[in-house]
C-alpha cells in the first residue's frame, strides 16, 4: 500500500473508533433505557390487564332477565313507550361499572327529557350480551317481547358480530402462541430489551394485519368464510319478521363505518326514531364502494 493511503487511513482510524464508539454508546443507553420502560411482553401485559378490567363486572346490576339494568313491569305503564335496544359487549358497556353512563341508559335519559313534556315516559331496556351473536338477539327477542312489549326494536350491529372473530381460541390464540414460539426461540429477544421492543411493536401490528384481514374475508371472502356473515343476515331477518308479528315497521340502514342501525317503530313512534339518528359517519371509499353487503334486507335499506 502506498505510503500516502497508509497515512490517510491512520488519519481516519481516530473518527472510525470515534464513530463506533458512538454507536455503540447510543445502542448501549438505548439498551438501558428499554430496561427501564420495557415491562414485560406484550402477550403477558394483555392478560393481566384483561384479568384487572374484570373488577367492573362486580359492580354491574343485573335484571331478573340477566341483561343490564332494573327490571320492568309485565304491564307497560300508561303513557309510556319502550324501547328494546339488543346488540353484544358493545350496547352491554363491557368495562363500565356505572350503569349511568352506558349508551342505553344516556338514551333513555335523553328520551325522557324530550318527551317529558308530551306527557309521555321512556323506558328503554338494555339487551345487550357480552359476547353474543345475532342468533342470540333473535332469541332474546322472542324471550322479552310478550312481557316488555317494545314499541322500538333498536339493533346494533358491530361488523365484529357478523364473523367468528369474537372466538379468541379460533382465530387470535394460535397466531399469539405462534408469535410467542419464536420469541423464546429468539437469543437476541431474551437477551436485548431493546430488541424486545421493536419485535412487540411488530408483533403488535401483524396481529392487526391479520385481524382486518379476517374481517374483510368474513364480509367478501369465500361462502365458506362469509358463513357467520350469511346467517347474521338470517338471523336479523328473523327480528324484521318478528317486529312486524307486533306490528313494527322497519327502518334500517349503514349509519357509521363500524356499525348498522336497524330500527322498527310504530307510525306514532317516529319522533322517537327521529331522536335515534346517528350523527352520520363519512365511511372510508373503499367501504363505500362495497356498501351493499352490509344492508341486511335488500331493498328496504
């Protein structure tokens, strides 16, 4: 090597060891930093906060029905329109200890101060289950509807209820004990905290790849896959069906990107069913595109 790129790489000896120090100094304080913040994976972090939220269902009333809220006479009292609102964890206000300030019941509180001065009361009764499914609704409604005799059947539909996505066992547990696997197996995951974190974070995020990919193939997938989809429509047929067995009309449609409201009134209950609307939800273009799968009854949405 000629004497001159010998010197100029003795001159940049000094910055290289000075820049690999760095590096190693900054990976080093990064390291620390991750040990002092990072608080263990994110799998086991989950479980214990699910078993800690479990603390508000202690506090929860339950009717002599099982379903959220106090109990209502077999005889509507005069003057009074019910409203029957059915859906899952959602319309059940799951991590809520206070019975007041889930949706129902901040529902029937607006309602009653509207219609207070037409001398009418509201009573609106909270049927939703945690972790039910349309077929469930269909038969709560057959369970409620001689003895509450509702004038309004509200139905929430979160786009969860139309998949198997709920059933964690199925669908979220073998890809976390996947995930979980390869973990343990990984050296550089037990021994650098810093690691830990970026491989959480990733973890984290091909979870939710896989969550909305099973979503999109639950609505416009295979028949096989958009099965649970197939009789959710079913089964919301069945509680238009039964409605209009008790003389209710039916409104429905696509109100938010997450969710569809399903109403059935009597001609004298519109200025309820007035009070209901949503605050309409722009819904993403590529949802709207495909918006018609999501009307339950063709035609009448």
């Amino acid at each position: 090597m000629a004497p001159f790129a010998i010197s100029a790489v003795k001159k940049l000896l000094p910055n290289i060891a000075l820049l690999l120090g760095g590096i190693v100094a900054g990976l080093a304080l990064a390291e620390g930093i991750s040990r002092l913040v990072y608080k263990g994976p994110w799998q086991e972090r989950l479980g214990k906060e699910q078993l800690q939220d479990q603390q508000w269902k202690r506090e929860v009333r339950l009717n002599a029905l099982g379903l959220r809220g106090r109990d209502y006479s077999a005889t509507k009292p005069p003057h009074t329109k019910r409203v029957l609102i059915l859906g899952d964890s959602f319309t059940f206000g799951s991590g809520l200890s206070d019975d007041s300030v889930v949706f129902p019941a901040l529902l029937q509180k607006r309602l009653c101060a509207d219609f207070a001065p037409r001398g009418m009361a509201i009573e609106v009764l909270n049927g939703g289950m945690t972790g039910s499914l349309t077929g469930d609704w269909v038969q709560l409604l057959e369970q409620v509807k001689d003895s509450f005799q509702p004038d309004v059947i509200l139905v929430v539909f979160f786009l969860r209820d139309g998949t198997r996505l709920h059933l964690l066992r199925s669908f979220i547990w073998p890809i976390r004990d996947q995930i979980v696997a390869r973990n343990r197996a990984s050296v550089l995951y037990r021994q650098s905290y810093l690691f830990r974190l970026i491989r959480d974070y990733r973890d984290r995020l091909e979870i939710a790849e896989h969550y909305g990919q099973g979503m999109n193939d639950a609505y416009f997938g295979s028949a096989r896959q958009t099965q649970e989809w197939t009789i959710a429509q079913a089964n919301i047929r069945k509680i238009k069906e039964t409605a209009a067995e008790i003389h209710l009309s039916l409104e429905c449609g696509t109100k938010s990107r997450r969710t569809i409201f399903c109403r059935r009134f009597s001609g004298r209950m519109r200025p309820i069913y007035g009070s209901l609307r949503p605050t309409s939800i722009r819904m993403p273009a590529d949802m709207r595109s495909r918006q018609a799968p999501f009307c339950p009854f063709s035609g009448n949405c």
